[in-house]
C-alpha cells in the first residue's frame, strides 16, 4: 500500500469540510523546490526554464514560477494570453503551437518568441516578417514517451519540421532573409533518458547547420516517479553529458549557445494530488470484481483512461479495522465503463484491482500525481459535472483557494435556445 506524499489525514479531511469534494490541491513547497532543481540543470553558458504550462495552466502557478525565475512555454495563442493575464511579461513568453494563431503577428511584435512548427508556419512568418530572426522546432527522428501517445518524434509524430526537410526550411529562411536563431525540439512526455541525451546531441547539428543559432531549446519530457517502482530523470545525470556537447560545439563553431529546456510534468506532478470521497461501493460477486466508485473521475483525472497511466491511490478510512486491506477496482462517476482509475498499466481497457485499506461509503480516497495534465486535461463538464475547485497548500501550512468549483449556470451560460 502506499502512504501519501504531503497530504495527511487530517489535511485531507479538512481540505474536504473547506473546499467540498472533489479538490485539487497543490503543495508549495514542492513546486519551488522542483523549480529549483530545474533551474540548476548543468549548462555551460547560460539557461533558460521555461514552464511547460499546458501542464497546469491557473494562473497562481503561473505566478508562483514567475517569481521563482521561470518564462513559459505556450503551446497555443491562448495560453499566451492566459500567461499574460496571470502577469508574466511577453518578454518571457515562448510559443511552439500545433496552430499558429491568426493574430501571431500582434503576438510578436508584443515581444513574444515563436518556434516555428512547419514548413508552412516558416512561410506565413516569413511573409509578414521577413528579415527578422525566429526559432525552428525539428522532428529529429527519433521520439520517446511513456506510451504511443505521449510519444512526438520520430516518423509517426507530426510535431515540428521534419528532419530531412532540413534544406527546404534553410532555402525559405534565406528566401525572406530570416535569420534562424534558435532550434528547438521535444519528443515526448516521460521520455527514456538516454534517448533524451541523442536527441539533445542531434539537436545540436541543427544548430550546426544554422550559423545564426544562439539558442537550442531541447524541449522537455523528464520522466517522474509517481508510484512506487517508476523512476524518474535525475536532472544532473541527463544534464552533464549535454553541457559537455555544448562545450564541444563551441570549441568547433567558436559559438556559445544558450541551453533552454520546458518540462512540465518534471515541475508540477508530483505537487498535486485529488483528495475525493468514496461514494459507492459495488460488487460483481465472488468471480467479479468489488468497485470503489469516487465522486471524481475522468472529469478530474483522465490520463488512466487514455494512457493506462498509473496514479497512487490511498484510501482513509474513517473506522480503521487493523491493517485490512481489500483489492477495490477504483471507478469514476462517469457513465463510462472507461472511467477507470485503476487499469492495468499502459493498458486503459483492463481492469487492474488494488490492495487499498477497507473503506466504506464517505471515507477519503485520495490520488497523487495528478499536478500535471490533469485537472488541465479532464473530461470536463462529462455527464454535466462542474469542474473541480483547486487549492494551494502553502509552504506555512495554511490553504489558499485558486479555483472556484464551477456552477451549474456556468456550465449553461454559453447555451441559446432558438
Ligand atoms: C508538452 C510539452 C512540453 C512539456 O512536456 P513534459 O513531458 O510535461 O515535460 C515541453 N515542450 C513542448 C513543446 C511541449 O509540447
């Protein structure tokens, strides 16, 4: 069974009486120290951290890291915007988006940075803003992820401009006298680390091959440990053998290239958790399976269901009977036999049951690891439940609200009857 990561029961419980159930709550503490981890990944002549914010986009978070000394990392017009709104300078502002924005001009002349994501995107840019400087994202070919879909390089990933197309990107830069500045890439969530590390060394013969390049951004994808048995990137051992390749290149090109990475997951998973209630139990008989059924589910925590992503799960019973544990089949509330908490690992569609504590109806159930692409990732408003409420833990120990639970009219307020 596994013990919580910062919560306790009684935290637990009364985040629940404050906040109602289902919560989100992130911890400080954690996300400042993880900041700082990332701020101090081995580089040789300069770094820049960028938060992946598609990770966890509320506005408080976005500050938090502000002021720890992180930019951002946007993956679309509108979470520029959104960062913007939560008082992050443009300055501090990257953007590497499946679709440019219609108004990506007003976007950069605001000052933000764009890391143009295929060949067409270089051709729009070029026509409004020829001889200016700009970033490219290439698919080096190769990718790693924790699964098939969190996996964006290589042949089957249509992320950024594909390597062989090399010249082609080269011959429309020179064509709208661009200057390519920085290269980026980024080829999975939870990528193995020693693919990581080839691409990272690939990325530089990109920038070989643009003599303009002053920045190579290697994107992020640093694998976390949420359940026992995972193990995570250790930033310092990916880190070292790239700031040596760093210092080759510059012994090679006379060039000294800023290093610039984004992680997401890295910054902000293991800082989360869901703290539910039990408001079910059901079973299938002696040959069937016993369902613990939570007031939450895919509408909060959607990675089980599409990726067979594993979260730890801990049940606190109100009436502890000893030690007694029982294997539940955890389900969300959603009229969905795939809102599922407890697959098999990397497999959504099987049923894998947990040894948790015995609980009954009410009891707590909370579930870590939910900090990144979770409450941002939801099914949200499925079967018309509101959106979860999300609270900060703080470092002295007290609560603050950072997201109020939706209401039905807010759900509505978009409908028109004809
Ligand atoms: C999603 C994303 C990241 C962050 O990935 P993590 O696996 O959460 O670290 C970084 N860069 C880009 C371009 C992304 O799309």
């Amino acid at each position: 069974m596994e013990s919580l990561r910062f919560l306790d029961p009684e935290t637990a419980e009364s985040i629940r009486t404050d906040f109602g159930s289902p919560a989100f709550v992130y911890h400080e503490a954690y996300l400042l120290a993880q900041a700082k981890a990332a701020l101090s990944f081995p580089n040789a002549f300069g770094l820049t951290v960028r938060y992946a914010m598609k990770a966890c986009p509320n506005a408080a978070i976005l500050r938090l890291f502000d002021q720890a000394g992180l930019s951002i990392d946007a993956s679309s017009g509108h979470e520029v915007a959104r960062a913007m709104r939560a008082g992050v300078g443009t300055e501090k502002i990257s953007l590497s988006t499946q679709e440019l924005p219609e108004d990506f001009a007003s976007l950069v002349e605001d000052g933000v940075k764009i890391n143009l994501c295929s060949l067409s995107q270089l051709e729009r840019y070029a026509e409004r803003f020829p001889n200016t400087s700009v970033g490219l994202r290439f698919n080096p070919g190769l990718g790693s992820g924790g699964t098939a879909k969190t996996n964006v390089g290589g042949p089957s990933s249509s992320f950024g401009i594909w390597k062989d197309d090399l010249d082609r990107a080269r011959s429309l830069a020179a064509g709208a006298n661009l200057s390519i500045e920085r290269i980026h890439t980024h080829i999975g969530s939870g990528s193995d680390p020693e693919v990581w590390k080839r691409v990272a060394l690939l990325s530089l013969d990109l920038a070989e091959a643009f003599p303009q390049v002053n920045t190579v951004n290697l994107g992020g994808g640093f694998k976390v440990a949420r359940i026992a048995g995972e193990t995570g990137t250790d930033l310092q051992l990916v880190g070292e053998p790239v700031k040596r390749a760093f210092e080759d290149f510059a012994e090679r090109n006379s060039r000294s290239l800023q290093l610039e990475i984004e992680p997401g997951t890295f910054l902000v998973a293991n800082a989360g958790a869901l703290v539910a209630t039990i408001q079910d139990i059901t079973s299938t008989g002696p040959e069937g399976n016993t369902f613990l059924k939570l007031d939450s589910g895919m509408t909060e925590i959607l990675r089980p269901s599409l990726y067979g992503a594993q979260h730890p799960i801990v049940t606190l019973p109100k009436e502890v009977s000893g030690n007694e544990t029982f294997p539940y089949v955890v389900v969300g509330h959603c009229c969905e036999s795939g809102d599922l908490l407890t697959p098999a690992e990397n497999q959504p569609d099987v049923l894998a049951p947990r040894e948790l504590a015995l609980s009954q109806v009410g009891d707590l159930c909370v579930i870590e690891g939910v900090g990144a692409y979770c409450s941002a990732m939801s099914a949200k408003n499925y079967n018309s439940f509101p959106e979860s409420p999300e609270v900060l833990l703080r470092t002295d120990g007290s609560t603050s609200l950072i997201r109020k639970r939706q209401t039905l009219d807010q759900i509505m307020e978009n409908e028109i009857l004809p």
